[in-house]
C-alpha cells in the first residue's frame, strides 16, 4: 500500500461552527454545511458561520486526491498539529480529508504543518 507522503493543503474561506446533531432528519442541509458525521449516539456538522466567535478553521487536502488505500494520510497532518497540542476536528471524502483548527490558531498551525514537509495555500 503507497505511504503517507507530503501533501498541499488549501485553507477554505471563512469560519466554521460545530454542532451536535442528535436527530439528522431535523438538520436542513444547505450552502453552509461543510460536514455532516453521523455516528451510533449521534453526530456533529461542521457549519460555516463568519460570526462564531470560538470559529474553527478549515484546512483542505483534497484539491490532489489521493489513492483510497494509502496509509497515514490524515495522520501525517495531524501528528505535527498534535505534538504543537493544537485540538483538530477532522471529516473525510472520498477524495480528501477535512482538518479544522481554532481559527484564532491557524496561523499557529499553517507554521506546524510547512515545518512538517507540508504545503499550505493561505
């Protein structure tokens, strides 16, 4: 299986909320859902909102999309944000993987993860 490599990163425009969803029938998906994960007790979406004043961030990897079976992709970004103690929430496609970070910590974090081998576009 191909090993986790050097990735680009695009950060996305604006902010992003978290919400619990405890009933996914009642969330009304529109233009500002980033993610929607559904788990056994529940789940949470990833809402853009430009206003949350504890906003999140949102780092993109998927612009190259990688091969489905290669190992370590997502952990070869979040590692450098871990060992920088930088909380992450993170979503997954098909084609890429979702990372966000305290939006008042992205900085912080674009710096973590260069030093990392990675390429971020601001």
């Amino acid at each position: 299986m191909p090993a986790a490599r050097t990735q680009n990163l695009r950060v996305l425009e604006g902010r992003y909320a978290l919400q619990r969803v405890s009933d996914a029938r009642a969330l009304v998906p529109d233009s500002d859902l980033l993610a929607l994960v559904l788990g056994p007790d529940g789940g949470a979406a990833m809402r853009r909102d430009d206003t949350a004043e504890d906003g999140w961030a949102a780092l993109w990897n998927g612009d190259d999309a990688h091969d489905p079976e290669a190992t370590g992709m997502l952990s070869a970004i979040v590692a450098p944000l871990a060992a920088g103690e930088l909380p992450v929430w993170t979503a997954a496609s098909y084609d890429g993987d979702l990372v966000l970070v305290p939006a008042d910590r992205l900085d912080e974090a674009v710096g973590m993860l260069r030093r990392a081998g990675h390429h971020v576009t601001v």
